[in-house]
C-alpha cells in the first residue's frame, strides 16, 4: 500500500523557518497547496503541540505536525517540508527538526495504512538525512515511495 | 493475552506509527500481544486494562495515574530501542 500522491504543490524544500511554529506553518501551507486542508489546519497542528509539548518529534530530526480530523481536512495526505536551517521544538532527544511531515487524516481509521507506510520508510534510518538533502521533489518521492499527483 | 497501548496527543498520527513498530518489535522478540493506539485525552478508558503504555516522554505528565507499566520511546522509528525496552518490561 502506497502513500497517498504527494503532488509538488505538497513539497516545500530547504525552507526558511525562524521558530518551531514557523516549521509547522509551512507544512500547514504545503498541505493546504496540496488541496488537503483549509487555512485553519495549520493553527490546529500549532495547538497540539502547545497543549502536549514537542511529541511529534518522533526520530532525530524529524516532527510529525498532525491534527485531530476535521472540517478542515478536505482529503487525507501528507506534505514535506525540509528546512535549511534546523528548528527547535523542545524535544529532550530528537531536536533539532529539520524534516517536518505534515499529516492530515479524514478520519481516525483510514490513517492506518499511511502511517504504516511511513513507519516503513522511516524503520530505514538513512532516510531522515536523505529526505533533508533531496534536491527535487521527484527525489522526495523517491525516498517516500510516494505517487505523483494524479 | 497483554494489552499494550500506543499514547499519543491526538489519536492519529504518532500513536499508529508507534503501534506499528512495535508489533514488528514483539514479532522480532517471538512476543505475542494486542497493541492498540489511542490519545491522551481517552487513555483511562483505553489503557484501563493495559499492562503497558508506550509514548513520548513529553505525554508522561498528561496521561496521569495509572497501573500500567510506562514504557518511554525516544527514537518511534528504532526498533532495537522498542525491542529493548519492551523485553526488559516483560521479562
């Protein structure tokens, strides 16, 4: 089972964030491009993390920015955004972020299979530093072994 | 058989990826158990029979008290980490 298309509108590379807040905005705005989510998914992901701390970064270097569903999720997906320089998110041992991964989810069930799918990619330790490094998105694709848009 | 639950903030996300890997960790220990993933918010009622809670050590504060064993993952995508901790808290 695939990821779901990863369209280049979803790809934001060697971005510029000031914050930790900034990062996941940019995610925010990759899905939004990616016809995943409306404006307010972004504040939504930003709130997770405030009301339950850096969590979401789940390995050395990369964060899942995730919501709960909602009306504001349009279609499920996920977007990459890989930063020139590295932000803190207080994480006790995976700080500093410079893989974000943002994950919009239609619904608790359906999920499933795109996270097991990236637990896949990501068992493979090399891949974090290979996503940080891609120079194109079609290499970003490659990594993920996700489908270009329809 | 024992139950093992996958905390996370908001039930999608993080927890699926970590109840994953550790069903590929179980299975790399010869170890049978139900994992399942839940949030912070449900984690009375989801881990009400647990024997053990895998999360981040940021979630600790947030699931409260509980009997279960509390199983801290730092690295979700390192299996010799889960594979570790897991067999030191059922042995």
């Amino acid at each position: 089972m695939p990821l779901p298309p990863l369209p280049d509108d979803a790809i934001n590379l060697h971005a510029s964030a000031g914050d930790w807040r900034d990062a996941v905005r940019l995610a925010g705005n990759a899905l939004e491009r990616g016809g995943f989510t409306a404006e307010s998914y972004s504040d939504r992901m930003i709130e997770v993390i405030e009301e339950f701390g850096a969590y979401v970064v789940i390995a050395p270097g990369l964060a899942l920015a995730h919501a709960r569903p909602g009306p504001d999720v349009l279609n499920s997906g996920i977007a990459v955004v890989t930063l020139a320089e590295p932000v803190v998110f207080g994480h006790p041992h995976n700080d500093p972020v410079n893989v974000v991964i943002g994950l919009a989810v239609t619904g608790t069930e359906e999920h499933v299979t795109t996270v097991a799918e990236l637990a896949n990619v990501f068992n493979d330790a090399g891949s974090i530093p290979a996503l940080a490094d891609a120079p194109t998105a079609e290499r970003v694709r490659d990594i993920l072994g996700a489908p270009a848009a329809e | 058989m024992m139950h093992i639950v996958a905390i996370c903030g908001a039930g999608v996300g993080t927890s699926g990826i970590l109840k994953v890997n550790a069903e590929r960790a179980l299975a790399r220990l010869g170890l049978e158990a139900t994992v399942t993933a839940s949030d912070a918010a449900s984690v009375m009622t989801a881990a009400a029979d647990a024997q053990i809670i895998l999360t981040s050590s940021e979630l600790v504060p947030a699931i409260g008290k509980t009997y279960a064993e509390i199983i801290v993952i730092n690295n979700y995508f390192d299996l010799d980490e889960l594979a570790d901790k897991l067999e030191e808290a059922l042995s």
